[in-house]
C-alpha cells in the first residue's frame, strides 16, 4: 500500500473507530472496485433485458426511448440523496446506520428491514431472470426447459457458487466485479452496435411513439386499460427496477480506502453510467425490432425474438455468452451487498441469531454466516414466489422504501439535529432532492403492486404484519441501535479485541 493509501487506510479506521465499530473487514477496494460493485448489480445487462417484456407489451417504443430518461432521472435523485449521507457515515449497512443517526432507532431498524428485505428477493430476481435468460439462450444445447424444479435445482447450485466466491473473500469477489464492470460497458456497446447494423430499419419515432398494447395486444404482460399513462408508468418497473442495487457502495464503505470520498461519487457514476448504457442499448433494441405488433405480443421473450430475427447466429450466441456472465457477477455482487447489510445490522443486535450472524472469519475476513444466510433466504423467496413479476415489483417497493427512509429522516434533521456533513456536500440542495425522493417513492409502490403484480401486495401485506410483530413483540424492548455517545467509548475494549481476532490490515 502506498504512504497515500495508508493514510486513507488510517483516517478510514479512526472514522469508523468514532462511530464505535472495529475494523473487522479487509479494507482493500478502489473507487473503481466500489464503483464496479454498484454497476455489477445494477447490470443493465441483467434487469435491462429480462425486463423488456414490460416496456414493449406496455407503452411500445416510448416505454423505452422516454422510459428510460425518466427513470434514470428518478434513480439520480436517490444516487444524489445517498451520496451526501454516505459521505457523512461511510459505514457497512450505511442505509440502516444513516436512519438509525438521523431519525432514531426504530426508523433505523425498519430501514434495514426493508433493506434486506429487498436485497434477499433482488437476488431471487435477479438469478431467476438469469435462469429464464439461460434456458432461451442456450437450454436447448442442455435439454432444460422453463420449470419449478428446473429452476430451484438451477438456483440452488447458482447461488451457492456465488456464496462460495463471496466466503473466499473480498479480493476473489473484487476482481470478478472489476471484470463485470467492463464486461458490461462493453456488452452494452457490442449489443448497440450489432442491433443497429443488422437492424432492418431505423425508424427514430419509435422512440417517443407512444402505443397502448396492454392485454391481448400486449401479450396479456399488462391487464387491459385505456389508460395510456398508466401503462407507461408499469413500464417504468423496467427501469427503476434495473437501477437498483448502487447502495452496494455504500454496504462496502469499511472495505474501501477514502470511504468518505470514493463512496459518494461511485454511487452516482455507477447510476449515470448504468441509464445511459442501457438507453442506448434499449434504443437500439427498439429501432432493431421486425414488427412493432409482433415484438408487443411476445411479451418477456420479446428480446429473444428481436435477436433471432435480426443477429447473425455466432455473433448473436457470442453476446449471449458475455450478457450470461455478467448476469451471473450481478447475482454474486448481490450477495456482497446482501450480506453486509446482515452482518452490518447484527452488529448491532438487529436480527435474530446476531452473534452467529456478525462472525467474520479471520482467515477470509468475510462475514460467512451472513453471506451463506442471504444466499439461502434468496433460494427459500424463490420457492415461495418464483414468478419473476412479483419478485420485481417486491424489489421495487422494498428497496426504494428503504432508499427513502434515511433521506427522509435527513431532510428533517438536515440543519437541526444534523450539522456534521462529509466531504461530499451539495448543501442545502439536499433538502430538495429528498422531497423527490419522497414522491418518487409513492409513485414506485403504486405502480408496484398493480395488476397483475398485486400478488406484491399480498406479500408486503405479509412482510408489514411480520414486521409489525417482530419491532412491537421483540426488538422494541431489545434493540438499541447503532453505538451513539457514552456507548462509543464504551466500545473501545471490544474494537480492540475484534481487530485482533482477525488480525489488524
């Protein structure tokens, strides 16, 4: 490490020191790592395609060509929010931790509940859609067709790989993102630039064409509705739902060197780049389509039909490769995020099982039995609601609440209760983009839980009462949140005893 690095290294210790925690994790990540661990899991090249089916069965081409604009625009609201916070409390779990500072314990906890929540069931999404994407690629070749058990055994071993990545520590997981990173800038560039050279024609209107193809027209992806506002705004899910997963920076804060700085500027890089990549690649697809009545009909496996249609068979085999891996590093950086934000909130006595959750192994410095336990409870919501509909919609409103919360807390404390802000300061333009963030919000959960995703609203109807149970029959007399005054000094023997137990780096 360079003298530079060591005094990042340094000022991060004492930081994380300040706020009562011990440097248990390897601090070894980049800003480009920190950065391509956000990207990895955003994969434009995962959500961004599983998810065509409900652009081109909505609002046809405009879905996508104006759909994109609109939630890309909607994720840097967050991105922008996140940044200012994470620079102010550059820590593991950062969602909860920022909650649980600027708007007391109890909106702490449900912070993180939601949080997990919503990063166990992207990764249920994310490896089903990778399962649906290998089956219409290259299934044929392997005899697997789409199937419950087909796609439980698929999980099952897909997931534990990615568990057995992550338990082998921060380097291996790093490495495989830093490569995701580039893989899929330039998967992205390679599609665009295939679709529209094989493309049979370029016709741009398409791309603010507004059409209502719900129902029958649309593949039945979207009930019948005259309404065509409504149906661009369910299309919306495609975008908002592929750019999720850029908090992974700010869960990776206490393996990064400069958090405070290289946090906050990869949470938002990570999301720029993410929109623009994917809105040219997804205008592409649209100017690349046959038949715009036909791609309509074709519903989730409309991207399948456009490649068949137009791109030569080994080029075509060749993107699926490159779109296969990378879909695949997502669902393993998922499981990063996943598990810091486990082991991040048993730190702090958050969840049942916390000693055994909290445990890092010294050899690897990984926190294991938080990383096999999202991974499990991943492939458990699969089994439950495998229909990849509902896992996006459940994402959506989970993970956005969870974005939500702790921004909403700093625009009442921002000023008052919050004074100390990180190198990364927009100022009081913050307050601004938090009263987006709000509103965006609602508008994500309405959306999410329409037909035919109103199962979504069965299964957070469920998570709410579990919720409600567990904060008003347990963890209301239990949990004291994250260390705050007397409680940090109180830590000091036990930070001690914790750096080394793993052996300080």
């Amino acid at each position: 490490m360079s003298n530079t690095g060591a005094t990042h290294h340094a000022a991060d210790v004492k930081t994380l020191h300040d706020m009562g925690y011990a440097q248990e994790l390897s601090r070894r990540m980049g800003h480009f790592s920190n950065f391509a661990i956000s990207f990895s899991i955003i994969c434009i090249l995962s959500g961004g395609i599983n998810s065509l089916g409900q652009g081109t069965s909505g609002a046809g081409g405009a879905a996508l060509g104006i759909g994109w604009i609109v939630g890309g625009l909607a994720a840097l609201m967050f991105a922008l929010g996140m940044a200012q916070l994470s620079s102010a409390f550059p820590t593991a779990g950062g969602l909860y931790h920022w909650s649980s500072i600027l708007g007391g314990r109890f909106w702490g906890w449900l912070t993180a509940w939601l949080n997990l929540i919503g990063l166990i069931t992207v990764l249920a999404a994310i490896n089903v859609g990778t399962f649906n994407f290998f089956v219409g690629s290259f299934g044929s070749f392997f005899g697997i067709e789409l199937g419950y058990w087909s796609q439980l055994i698929f999980l099952i071993v897909m997931t534990g790989i990615q568990a057995i990545i992550n338990h082998l520590g921060i380097q291996v997981t790093t490495k495989l993102t830093d490569l995701s990173g580039y893989l899929i800038l330039g998967g992205a560039v390679l599609l665009t630039v295939a679709l529209l050279a094989y493309a049979p024609s370029h016709d741009f209107s398409r791309l603010w064409t507004f059409t209502n193809y719900s129902g029958a027209a649309g593949g039945n992806v979207w009930p019948q509705t005259s309404s065509i506002v409504l149906i661009f705004f369910l299309g919306l899910l495609l975008p908002i739902y592929t750019l999720t997963g850029y908090d992974a920076s700010a869960h990776t804060s206490e393996e990064t060197v400069g958090a405070a700085k290289k946090v906050p500027t990869a949470i938002i890089h990570s999301v720029v780049w993410a929109a623009l990549f994917a809105w040219l690649f997804s205008s592409a697809f649209v100017l690349a389509i046959p038949d715009m009545e036909e791609a309509a009909k074709q519903g989730w496996n409309v991207f399948f039909y456009v490649m068949d249609s137009t791109i030569p068979a080994k080029l075509k085999y060749f993107l699926y490769a490159i779109i296969l891996l990378a879909q695949f590093i997502c669902g393993l950086a998922t499981v990063t995020s996943a598990s810091r934000m486990t082991f991040a909130f048993a730190r702090d006595d958050g969840l049942p099982g916390s000693k055994y959750l909290r445990t890092v192994n010294r050899k690897h410095r990984t926190p294991v039995h938080a990383i096999w336990t999202s991974a499990a409870l991943a492939v458990g919501f699969t089994a439950f609601a495998g229909a990849y509909s509902v896992a996006v919609s459940v994402t959506s409103i989970a993970l956005y609440l969870s974005y939500t919360m702790p921004i909403a807390a700093g625009l009442f404390a921002y000023g008052n209760s919050w004074t100390k802000m990180g190198p990364w300061d927009m100022g009081p333009a913050f307050r601004v983009i938090a009263v987006f963030c709000i509103g965006i919000a609602a508008v994500v959960f309405y959306v999410g839980v329409q037909p035919p995703n109103d199962l979504a609203l069965k299964v957070v109807g469920v998570i709410g009462l579990l919720t409600a149970i567990a904060w008003f029959g347990i963890e209301n007399r239990r949990f004291k949140g994250p260390p705050i005054g007397d409680r940090i000094a109180a830590r000091a023997a036990e930070i001690a005893a914790a750096e080394a137990a793993v052996g300080k780096a």
